[in-house]
C-alpha cells in the first residue's frame, strides 16, 4: 500500500522521539557523570590533604581514593533499588530520582567544611556524600540505556544504547574542563582553598537542565507494551537470579575490563604523572581532556560499528588490545614529555571506546525485556565493585609496594581476560531482538485492529 500523510506522520512522531530519548539518554548521564569525575579527579589533586591530611602524600591520596571506591560499593543498593523500580513503575520516573539524587550530594560535597575546620566531621561527611552519589549512579545507568535503546529500531541497539555511554567521557570531559580552567585562572592556594568548591556547585544548575530535558519525554514503548499486557514482573531480584544467572554473570564480567582501563586512564594517569613524573597538575588534566573528547565522538561509532559486525567480536579484539596497551604505554611516557603522556592516554581512551560503546547494548541484551532494567543494573553496580572500585587503591598500592609500573600493567591485562571470558559467556544480539519485536507485536495488531478504514 502507498504511504500516506498519516503514516508519514507518525514515522516524523517516531523518529522525533527517538531523537529526543537519545538526548535525554545522553545529557542525563553526562551530568550524573559530571558530578561522579569531578569528584574523581578532585580526589587525586586535593582530596588527601583537604581531608586526609598527612605527613605522607601517597598516604593522603591512597585514603582520597577510599572514598572514590565507596561511590562503587555504594552502587549496588542503587542497582537493586531502582533498577527494580524501573521494571515495576517504568523508566522514565525512576530516571528523574536518581538525577536529583546524585545532584544534590555533588552540590553538598561543594559546601563541606574541610578536615582543618571540623576534625574528623568531614571525612565522615565526605564518605556518606560518596555513598549518595554511587546510589544514584547505580540506578542511573541500566535506565538510561533502556531509555534509549527502547525507543529505538533493535537492530541498531548498539548506536541507540551508547548515548548512556557517551556520558562518562562527556561528564569527564566537562569535569576535567572546569577544573583545568580554574587551575588556569586560580593560583595554587586558591584553587585549593576554595576553586575546587565551584565545579561541585554547578551541578545545581547542570541537574535542573537535566531534569527539564528529561521531564518532556514520554515511558519507553516497551515499558508500554508491558504494561498493557500486564507483565511487569512483581519480584524482578529474585527472578534474575533464579532465572538468568548465566546472563548475570556474562554481563558482570564483561564489565571488569573497561572499569580497570577506565580507571587508569581517566583517574589514576592524574596522580602517576604528577607524583611518579614530575608533571603538572594542568598538562596531566589537559592529556585526559583530549582523550575524553575524542570518547565523545567514537563512543557512538563504536556502538554502531557494533550493530554492523559481530558485536561480541568487536569487544573480545578490543579487550585483546587493552591487555597489550599498557605495557606499551608505561615505557613511552617515562621521560616525563606532555606528548607521549597525551598520544597514550588518547590511544588508552580509543580502545576503552571500542569496550564500552557497544557494551550497553551488549549487557541489555543478555536479559528478557521484563528484566532489563533489573539485570542491567545489577551487572553494572556488581561489576564495579570488582572493577572501578579498588583499581585506583590497586593502582596506588601496588605502585607504593614495588616501586615499578609492571604490576599495575599486569593488573590490567588480568581485568581485561576477565572481560574476555564474559564475552565468551554472552550471547548475540538476535535473540533479544526477537524478544522486542515480538512484545511490541501484539501492540501492533491492536492499533491496527483499533483504526477504522475507508469503505
């Protein structure tokens, strides 16, 4: 039959709301990772002495870097909590909790008194602000790649669900640019005193933007069909892991690798180039500036490569190479030059790209529609636990114990064979592309049956 007006209609409608969750997907994430790398990176510049101080350095940076891995730990609770209340109560509403969430911790951390003023107080505070934010961020995640990818053709899930991805290299990105521009435009002690303080106040601004963007969009269509089926599930917990454990596991492991290589490129380079090279504070921050941008761009690429060739191929080569990289990117930068410093953070970032673009779609397709947002989540916040968490401790410890870079390389490539054997475990995109048309058929033949035709 010709297409009519009405039809070209509605394809304009649904294009339009695709476009509109992918900007949600990826403005909402960018700013909860705002506030998540802004903290990252002001733990490894001024965290250990503001509230840790000690006589030692690399003992004040080792503590600054507990409390980043609280925001790991912390993930979880976020995971079972909302990542339930995404499958039970739909995407859209459990995505504006946890915006608020992390927004108002980020902008409380912005307001702390340090250590200097009330004693072992800030820390304490300090710590409960970190839990905060990884809640938040643990819900965050498994949404915003369901609010994307759902509104979106399955078949191109790996471009659709790397708007989430796009966030923590955006967020990084805007982090890293604030601070660097206040280390520019303030001296030392001011920058320590109180320059820091204003990266974390703009996130009241950022998050009242985010939440404006993401309040004129509508519930995923699957979530919809879902609900007008009644088969939202009433204990999704307990459903994963009775039902899809293999999934949960494969989806875990996947994710150890690029929260390692993530970690050594975005937060730990920051402390080894400053303390371990002699580098200051701004060309360290400038090297992981670049490297994020240009995550900004291949990130999407790389999910879309992914759509187009095996996509648990492209991730298995892509963790190959971030098990090489490192011990390639260790001797090139030990005569202390910016150059080498920033071509191996970029070619770090680059590979990180071709891991974790696609690995959004990847990990929602290992669980059935009515336990996506369940599973995603609790893949995500567990993996991070075994991953980002205790890489930089890791990173800082074994560092201080052998005074060399080939344990932290080793590290490493060890993570990145875990990723290889969840690749392994996963399975390929077609049968979760299966599962979503066939949910949204039934819909289909009701508004079809429901639309009156011309005698």
């Amino acid at each position: 039959m010709p297409r009519t007006p009405k039809d070209d209609m509605k394809a304009s409608a649904r294009h339009s709301g695709v476009r509109r969750a992918f900007v949600a997907s990826l403005t909402g994430t960018a700013l909860e990772w705002y506030d998540f790398a802004v903290y990252s990176a002001a733990a490894a510049l001024v965290f250990g002495d503001l509230f840790f101080p000690s006589e030692d350095p690399l003992t004040g940076t080792l503590l600054a870097f507990s409390t980043y891995a609280v925001g790991y730990v912390s993930r979880p609770l976020g995971g079972f909590v909302f990542g339930r209340l995404g499958d039970v109560i739909g995407r859209k509403k459990v995505l504006m909790a946890t915006l608020v969430l992390i927004g108002v911790a980020t902008f409380l951390i912005g307001v702390l008194p340090a250590y200097s003023t009330v004693g072992v107080a800030a820390p304490i505070a300090l710590v409960v602000l970190r839990f905060a934010q990884g809640v938040g961020v643990g819900g965050e995640w498994g949404g915003a790649v369901l609010l994307s990818s759902e509104f979106g053709d399955p078949r191109r899930r790996g471009f659709y669900a790397s708007a989430a991805q796009v966030g923590p290299p955006a967020g990084n990105l805007l982090a890293n640019g604030v601070l660097a521009a206040l280390g520019a435009l303030l001296t030392e002690a001011q920058f320590e005193s109180w320059g820091w303080r204003v990266a974390f106040l703009l996130s009241g601004v950022l998050v009242a933007f985010g939440l404006w963007v993401r309040a004129k969009l509508e519930e995923t269509p699957v979530f919809k069909a879902m609900e007008a089926e009644h088969s939202r599930p009433e204990a999704p917990i307990r459903e994963v892991f009775a039902t899809q454990p293999r999934a949960l596991l494969a989806a875990i492991l996947c994710r150890v690798g690029p929260d390692v290589l993530y970690a050594m490129f975005t937060v730990f380079v920051l402390t080894y180039a400053t303390n371990e090279l002699g580098m200051s504070r701004g060309s360290a921050l400038a090297a992981v500036l670049i490297g994020s941008t240009l995550q900004v761009f291949l990130m999407p690429l790389a999910g879309a490569l992914s759509d187009r060739v095996n996509r648990r191929l492209l991730s298995g080569c892509a963790a190959l190479a971030a098990a090489v990289w490192p011990f390639l990117f260790f001797p090139m930068i030990g005569g202390g030059s910016w150059l080498p410093l920033a071509a191996g953070v970029v070619v770090g970032l680059v590979i990180h790209c071709c891991l974790y673009g696609p690995q959004a779609a990847f990990i929602a397709e290992q669980f059935s529609p009515r336990l996506r947002y369940t599973g995603s989540s609790l893949a995500y916040t567990l993996a991070g636990i075994i991953g980002g968490a205790i890489a930089p401790l890791l990173f800082t410890s074994l560092l201080s114990a052998y005074g060399t870079w080939v344990p932290l390389a080793a590290y490493i490539a060890l993570a990145s064979a875990v990723s290889l054997a969840g690749i392994f475990l996963g399975r390929d995109p077609e049968a979760a592309v299966h599962e979503d048309t066939a949910l949204a058929a039934p819909k289909a033949r009701s508004t079809a049956d429901a639309t009156p035709t011309n005698p």
